[in-house]
C-alpha cells in the first residue's frame, strides 16, 4: 500500500506573503511545507561586466525573461551611470515581469511587451520587431531558446552576463528526506547533487516546472511524477493540491 505524503520541499524562497497559495495547500491537504532555495544569485560586478565588452547603450531593446534578469540589469545601469533613453523597448517573458518593470520605470510611459508565459511565446512577440537590438541580460544558467531563435532569424543580438546562478549549502538537510521535492530549474538538479552525490529518488516523487528543468531531471537518471505547466494544471499549487489528493486517497 502506498504511504500517503505528507511532507513536500519547495526549492524556493519563503513566499513573503500569508497569503500564498502554498499555505492554503499545506492546510487543506494537512501538509508540512518547507522552503528552501537550492540556488542563490550572486551579482556580476562592474568590473566583470565591463571585461564582456557590452556597450547598454548600444541596444534599442532588451529582453527580460525573470526579476533577477530585471533586478540585476537595472543595478548595472545604475553602477554605470546609465539611464537607458524613453524609446527602449522591453520585452518580457510574461506580464508578472512586465508589471515589475514599474520597480525602476515608468511603464506606461515606456514600450513594453510581453509574452504570455514561455520564452516561445515572447518570441512570437518579438517576431513584430525584427529590426531592433537585443540584449539579453543574463545568468551564466540561462535557457537556449533565445538565443537559438535570434541566431535563426539572423537578429541584431547580444546576451551578456549579470549575474550568477550559485549552489546553495544544503549541508544542515543532511538528507533530503521529503515525500516530494519540487525543482523549478535545472540549476536546481545541479545543486541537489552538489549537496548530496550519493542521492537516491527512491520513493521520494518529484515535481517540476517547465521543460528545461525537466530534461535535467530525467538526465541526472531521476524520474518526474508531476509535470507543469500543462493545460490542465498551469501552476504548480493546482498540480500538487490534484496529485496529493488523488494519491492520499489510494493510500487509505
């Protein structure tokens, strides 16, 4: 008979809000949720920016795809004086990133674009604008889907490095002994197996956000029990509030 879960890890940040989802999740399902962040940023400095030979001011528009990339491209503008003109054009993987586009500009005043939720989809956006150039600012974890896409359609592009995605310290889990671990990048599979070599799924399950971090997971030889998004379960609260419903049933 199957053990009913009722723990879950979720490799990311404590949402700062009570109000998340996760919470009502934990409640209604009687689960012990912790959060943990597998990786951290850590900022490129000035002085390393500068040795990529990227000239901001040389770009008409730039591509933002997370609030690191937000965050971290704003930062650099500012350490280098920089205040980009009112023409640029931002085009953001989905509307969440746009909105906080307002942490730093005026957006209404300024041309910004978004897709709906994947990289595919700001991608088809940015087909409209074909005689712009892009810059793509950052991790040295990013996906390849930009960059394949502008390098095809023969656009005016660069990526250039902001930050770092880094492995967290994981030592005080000692083991990670969870009834599910949720992984929302393949930089978290890296850390997972930084921190713990020897780590075996077993009958831990394990749930992933997007496709990339999907690959990743079944290459490292693990196997993926929950999958999102999909048309059915677009978030991640939804799909594991429908797997542990159905499975603690089958445990009874």
């Amino acid at each position: 008979m199957k053990a009913k879960i009722k723990s879950v890890i979720i490799s990311q940040p404590k949402p700062e809000s009570d109000k998340s989802p996760y919470f009502d999740l934990a409640k209604k399902r009687s689960l012990k949720i912790d959060f943990r962040p597998f990786i951290t940023v850590s900022p490129v400095t000035s002085k390393e920016f500068k040795s990529q030979k990227v000239n901001i001011s040389d770009y008409t528009a730039i591509i933002l795809n997370s609030r690191n990339s937000v965050d971290h491209f704003f930062r650099m503008c500012s350490e280098l004086k920089i205040e980009m003109p009112p023409e640029t054009k931002y085009f953001c993987v989905n509307e969440s990133i746009a909105n906080y586009l307002a942490k730093y500009i005026q957006v209404r005043k300024r041309k910004v674009f978004s897709g709906k939720a994947t990289e595919t989809e700001l991608l088809n956006v940015i087909k409209n604008h074909p005689s712009e150039k892009y810059l793509f600012p950052c991790s040295d974890w990013r996906k390849p889907e930009i960059e394949k896409f502008m390098k095809k359609n023969k656009y005016q592009y660069k990526e250039s490095f902001f930050y770092r995605i880094v492995s967290s310290d994981l030592s005080d889990l000692k083991d990670v002994n969870y009834d599910i671990i949720v992984f929302f990048s393949p930089a978290d599979i890296r850390s997972l197996f930084e921190n713990f070599p020897k780590f075996k799924q077993n009958k831990t399950l394990i749930a992933s956000f997007g496709a990339t971090t999907a690959k990743a997971i079944k290459e490292a030889g693990l196997t993926v029990n929950i999958a999102v998004p999909t048309p059915q379960y677009p978030s991640m609260v939804m799909a594991l509030d429908k797997f542990v419903e159905a499975h603690n049933k089958e445990a009874k």
